[in-house]
C-alpha cells in the first residue's frame, strides 16, 4: 500500500498531460489555466486511497480520480465567477484573464470531459459510478447556491444546521463521494462504501471548522493568510455563527456593531469578543466531534486495521495542521 | 410509425414534469423557467425518429431525448449570459430573472442531470450512448467559443469555410448525434448510424442558411420576426460573408460604410447591395446544396423507404418554411 503523499506525487505525474485539444484556443487555454496552477489534488488520491483499501489499485481509478479533480477545477473556474474573485492561488483568476463568456464555457467543456474520464469505467460498474458521482456533483451545485442564499441572510437569522448542511454540501461530500468511488472499484461493499463516506464527509467538515479557526486564530506567517480575513470580510463562518447565538445581549449588540462597520481595530476586536465568549473553545471541540464521528465510521469498516494506516494518516494531516 | 407531428406530441407531454427538486428554490426555479417557456423540442424528437428508423421506440430512446432536450436547454441558459441576451422566445431571460451566478449554476447542474438521464440507458450501449452524446457537447461549447471569436473579428478576416464549421458545430452536430443516438438504440449499423448523422448535420446547415436568407428577404409577418434584425445588429450572417466575397471593390466599400454606420435606411440599403451582388440566388442554391447532400444520406441508409418517410417529411417542413 501507498502512503497519501507517495499516491500525491503519483497522480500529479499522471495528470501533468495536456488534457484538452489545442483548438479552439480561447477555450482550452482558459481550461488550461486553472489546471496548471496547481492545487493539493486531495479528491483524486481519495479515489485512489478508496480503492486501495479494499484491492491493488485497478487503472479506472486512475479515471475517476482525473474526473473528480477536473470537476472540483470546474467548481472553481465557475465559483470565482459568481463570487468575483480576481485571484485563485496567486494567480489571475480565469474569467480575469479570459473574460466571463470563456470561463463560462471552459467550465462546461471541463464538466463534459469529466463525464469521458467516467465513461472510462468497467461497464459492470459504471452506472453505480456515474451515479454516485452525479449526487455528489448535484450536491455541491446545491451548496454554492445555499451558499449564496445564506450570504445574502442576515447572519443572525442563519440557522447553525443549515450552516453545517452547506459546507457538507459544498465542500465535503466530493470528498466522501471520491473515497466512495474509489470503493467501488475495489470491490467494497456497499455497508463499507457508506462508513467511508461518512469518514469523508466528517473529515471535511472538521477540516473546514479548523480552517475557519485558523483564519481567525491561527498564526498569520504558518497559515500562509492574513489574519482575520473573514472577519475583515464579514464571511459567515462556524465562528461568527456560533458566537452570535453564544454571546450575551451586550455583546451581541457590540458584535454587531463591528459587523456593520470597518474600524481599524475591526479584527481584534472582533477576535476578543470571540474569546469572551468561548467560540474558540466550541470550534476546537466541534472539530474533535466531527473528527470522532469521522474515525468511528472509519472504525466500522470491515477491513484490516493496517489497511486503514493511510486514512488515518491523511486526516491526522489535514486535521492537525497549526498552520 | 409516427409522424414527426405525433412524435413531437408525444414527447411534450412525457416532458412535461417536474425535472428537478424543490430545492434550493433559487436553483431550482432557474433551471425551471427556461424548459417552461417552450421550444420546438426538436432534437429528442430526432433521437425518438432515429430510433424508429430501425425498430421500435425502446424506452431508453426517451431517456436520450430527455437528455438532449436538457442540455440543449443548458446550452440556452449560458449562451444568453454570454451573449447578455435580454429576452428569450418572449420571456426575460433565465440570468436577467435570477441573476447571473444562480444562472450559470441552473445551467451547471441542468448539465449534470443530462448525465443522470443518460446512465438509465442499458448497459450493454451506454458506453457508446455518452461516447457520441459528448463528442458532440464538446463540440457544441467549441462552436460557441468559435463564434464569439469569429464575431470579435472584422467581418472580411472571416473565411467562409471557418463560418461554416462554426455553424455546423454550434448548430448542427447535436441535430445529428440526437439522430445517431437513437439509431444506436433502435440497433442502426454503424454505416448507417453514419448516413443518418450526415442528414441531420446537413438539414441544421441547411436549416441555418435558409434562417439567415428569411431574416433578410422573408415576409416579416409570416417570419414572425423584424426584418433584417441580423443586419442592424451586424450579425455575420451566410449572406453577409458571401456577400463580402461576391461584390465588386465599389459595392464592397459601399457595404464596409453601411457596417460602420447606422442610417434610418440601412436594411433597405443593405438589401439592395445584396440583390445586386445577387447573394439571395447563391443563399438558396447554397441551401440546396446541402440539402440534397441531406437528402442524399438518407438514401444510403440501408432500411425500406417507407421508415424514412418520417424523417423525409420533417426535413420537408423545416426546410420548405417561407415564415
């Protein structure tokens, strides 16, 4: 078996091809792009890490994990579109560099080929693939839009669960799903494709409760962002969120305060209301729970212990980064 | 067998259901609208007569018609943001009613669902089934990537052949594979599969030839729309280009003027440089040229006239429309 940073540099060698044709160029260049700036390649060594837990790793893996990776690299071309995001990864962002109509169309042409790397698949198993596929990329269009729904709420009328069900939606259920499908070639069964699901759904849910407390707490130079971000950008996150229905009267008067306006001492002092009101306590705790959740249904698995050695590891990683 | 006309009957009303969920009701209602508004429906009828063609309508004929339908509707939803369409078929467009991300993610996940209805085909040609179903999707996103530049560029840089791929592309190959599907199902050989895309993709060439000739020459009260609005907006045209290529230096400069400027009477004017070059006798020659290229792929197809009397009769009526 592969550890998940031996299966990473694998399927970056394997997916640094040329992917699209070379005409039109406006196109494929737009596609291209997005591509080439990079990206952790997380769903794909999931797919990859889904199959190797139940068999060798058959090559329609290789597949699913190419469409899973085009498909969250199309997720994000059209993403920076609707939210306007000039930059991705320190790079111009598609529809800035290509303009909105070929971003647009880089995106669709990126779905479609997705749906050639699943067409890919053995015939026994292909249907359960593209199925199990299109609920999880039905989902993750539905949680941009809730997304954009709840960005648009008050965050005070932004119920917690919804919250939650969002980023499941948005974020972790292309994770579950990649991990599924990578059962599925490997011959899981069905009881063993659902625990590992919800591994990676819990996963991914913690990962992005600590990724907002990083954003708030954690240390600038380690975590690579500017402090406060999100709280300079009034984000509804787990956060602010959970402070608001945490905090008392008063100080959800002066959180709101600072949230319908810019001083200079925006961040800190929304970051001391944060602490006065053990929001930084209940996001490390909300991680372990979703992260206890997540290794309980890794636990059920019906597979040999050593075999789950690189899950585990790979979301001791993702879940104990301090930067 | 069925007419075209039943067919059509027929297939609105198995389409006419609930496509989707209820929610999100933002991305739901979206993707609604633009199958509420109608359309001609066209394209599953094709794949429900190219299944006919050779035997008898199997289920999975409605699934592939549903999925051509869908993302033909796809194709509307982000083409009218990238062209900034205001009004489509009398109603406002799907982006000027919800907004320009909840659009482009109705169109996202209306693309995902042509994918679930594609996998309900059976097993034994799905394979091939997405295999043409994609070839074809790729190309119609490239011929819209292709006209957006072809319309960026000086209307005489623009090769005639090039303006021709476009078309064909961006028009006529989802026409064909619509065809071809359905061949596929009904048990068509691969030649014939062959012969009958070459009709389909002939008739939309054809089809788009006599759409531009109408919009200049036809009577604006059968056409049903303004005459000569593709000469107000400039729109390269089959007339237009052949035009350029066909007038002497005199009527060319004159023409180059009417581009540049907007006089009261410029269709009027336009009009009468393209008698003069005689470009209204090359448009309806050009559109029997490819008719009868049409025509003649339909007489290779290897099964008793009488099958093809159907789709003898719907190229009839798209093609012989004087309104």
């Amino acid at each position: 078996m592969y550890s998940f940073q031996e299966l990473i540099a694998q399927f970056v060698q394997q997916f640094d091809q040329q992917h699209f044709p070379q005409e039109p160029a406006t196109l494929y260049n737009a596609a291209s792009h997005i591509l080439k700036i990079g990206g952790k390649r997380i769903r794909p060594v999931l797919a990859l890490m889904g199959n190797e837990l139940f068999d060798t790793i058959h090559a329609d893996a290789w597949q699913v994990g190419n469409a899973v990776e085009l498909f969250h690299n199309f997720t994000l071309i059209h993403d920076d579109i609707m939210d306007k995001a000039p930059i991705r990864r320190n790079n111009p962002t598609v529809h800035t560099l290509y303009g909105e109509p070929a971003a647009i169309l880089a995106g669709d042409a990126m779905l479609i080929y997705v749906y050639e790397c699943l067409n890919k698949v053995q015939a026994r198993y292909k249907q359960k693939i593209i199925s199990v596929f299109n609920k999880a990329a039905i989902q993750v269009c539905e949680g941009q839009q809730i997304d954009m729904d709840l960005e648009a709420m008050d965050p005070a009328q932004v119920q917690y669960d919804d919250y939650v069900n969002m980023i499941a939606l948005k974020t972790s259920v292309l994770l579950a799903a990649s991990l599924q499908l990578g059962a599925i070639i490997g011959g899981g069964s069905e009881g063993n494709q659902g625990h590992l699901y919800n591994f990676g759904k819990n996963v991914g849910i913690a990962f992005q409760i600590q990724d907002d407390y990083l954003d708030a707490f954690g240390d600038p130079e380690k975590f690579g962002k500017q402090q406060g971000g999100d709280i300079l950008a009034n984000k509804k996150t787990f956060l602010l969120l959970k402070a608001l229905e945490l905090c008392n009267p008063t100080q959800r008067t002066r959180l709101r305060e600072l949230l319908d306006s810019s001083p200079d001492d925006k961040v800190p002092q929304v970051l001391e209301l944060f602490h006065d009101c053990r929001v930084d306590e209940w996001a490390e705790k909300e991680k372990e729970r979703f992260q206890q959740k997540a290794f309980d249904s890794l636990e059920e698995i019906a597979v040999l212990s050593a075999r789950k050695k690189p899950l585990q590891e790979l979301a001791d990683f993702l879940l104990s980064r301090q930067q």
